[in-house]
C-alpha cells in the first residue's frame, strides 16, 4: 500500500473528535505521524491515538488550550519533543482543524463570545500557521490546510455571525499567506466543510437538521471522512500546483 506522506510529521489541531480525527486517521494511513491534539478531553484523544496505532500508524496526543496565548505556544513547545524528537523540530503538514461556534443573536452576544470565536479561529491557526512556516522554509516543503467552513463565502442562516466573521477571516488568511509561503515551497489551501454528521451536529427530525439538509442539493448531511480524504489530498506531494485554494466540500450548500 503507498504512503505518500512517509516520514513526514504532521499536526492536526481539535483532532480528538469529529472532523479532526477522521483526518488524522487519515493522514496516520497514509504515512505521517500525527500529533492528535486535544483541549480538553486527553481520553478521546488517547483513543484516537489507539486506533491509529492498531491500524498500523504512528500518532502520539498532546493537549493545549487553543483559546490562550500561552496554550498556543505550549502545543507550538511540543512540536520539538514529538515522538522523542526523531523529527528535530521539523513540521512537515499543519490542519488547523481546531474550532469554537457559539449560538444566538449577535445583539446579545458577549465580548467573551467574541474573545472565544476569534481566538480560538483566528488568533491561534495564525500564531501556528507563522511557526510551521518557518520551520517548512528550512526544509523547502510544507503543507498548512486550514479546515474553516462553508460559512466562509456565504451566510445562509442567522445567529451565526461571529463565527462566519472568523470562518471569512479564515478563508482570507488562506488566500495572503499563499502569496507569501507559495515561493518557499509551502503550499497553503483551505477546506470549507458543509453540514457534516459529527456528534455535534443536530440529530434527524430535529428542525435545524431538516433546514439544513434542504440547503444541500444532495439530500444528506456529510461524513466527517469526506472532508478527510479532501485533506488528504491537499496534504499530497502531488497537490504541489494547488495553492491559495478553499475548497469546499459542502454537497451543493452553496451552489
């Protein structure tokens, strides 16, 4: 079986659960050895990392609270030590996957909500994304996948606001740093997720789910492993040409 990412180090933030684990499943499949981060729950992760290591993958968790400068730069700190420092500080593949959303209107919404979303969506995958690019223009090649959200080129539903601000923030930063990281050999893509079936999402008769199925032109909520294998791809040495990009995988939301 190839391992297109065979010795390459990869990080993937908020990877115990949902979205994020799928795609360090993922990445662990083919070839890398992952950094399954975590904010809170240190047994998810540990089970994520179980099931890479059975499945025959290289993974370790580490935990870190996005949402604080000095979280932030304890899960940059542990990049030098992963996997007993083999990789020597390097970091070869950055999925900023890790995300907060809060519920209600914007008139009554709080300056902690605000402090939440944007720390934690925006401030932390930029502090990251500097660190990883730094080390990925020592070796030459780097990949930094942002994983942001359909809301990122569209508002189809109210009391959302400050998490589609942060998610167009997110596709925005994905498009300069290109620019910047693109001669070095660092491509830096996005991926814009629709509805996906994770433990968080609404359940079937639920009128949030009904509403949201019938944005989609394809009848269903996604599978958080669709949004991995458009991971996986961006993550690919053949995905070299494809930089600046949000792609969005969304099943027709935003058709």
């Amino acid at each position: 079986m190839s391992k297109p990412l065979a010795n390459k180090l990869a990080l993937v933030t908020g990877s115990s659960r949902g979205i994020g684990a799928a795609v360090a499943a993922r990445l662990a499949a083919d070839g890398a050895s992952v950094i399954v981060h975590y904010a809170n729950n240190a047994g998810r992760a540990e089970d994520v990392v179980k099931e890479i290591r059975e499945a025959g993958g290289e993974a370790e968790a580490v935990g870190a609270n996005l949402s604080t400068i000095e979280g932030t730069q304890s899960l940059i700190a542990s990049i030098d030590q992963a996997f007993g420092g083999k990789f020597s500080g390097r970091l070869d593949i950055l999925v900023n996957n890790a995300g907060t959303v809060e519920y209600g209107p914007f008139l009554e919404s709080s300056d902690q909500s605000y402090d939440n979303h944007f720390n934690v969506n925006i401030r932390a995958p930029i502090a990251l994304a500097k660190d990883a690019g730094k080390r990925m223009a020592k070796t030459g090649w780097g990949r930094i996948i942002n994983v942001a959200s359909a809301f990122g080129e569209a508002a189809p539903l109210p009391g959302v606001t400050l998490y589609i601000a942060t998610k167009f923030a997110l596709h925005g930063f994905t498009r300069g740093l290109s620019r910047e990281l693109g001669p070095l050999g660092i491509t830096v893509n996005g991926v814009q997720p629709g509805p996906i079936d994770t433990e968080l999402s609404p359940n079937p008769g639920d009128p949030a789910y009904d509403t949201m199925v019938k944005l989609t032109s394809v009848g269903r909520f996604g599978k958080a492993t669709e949004i991995a294998a458009a991971v996986a791809y961006l993550a690919h040495p053949d995905a070299a040409f494809t930089n600046g990009e949000n792609l969005t995988v969304d099943g027709g939301w935003n058709a």
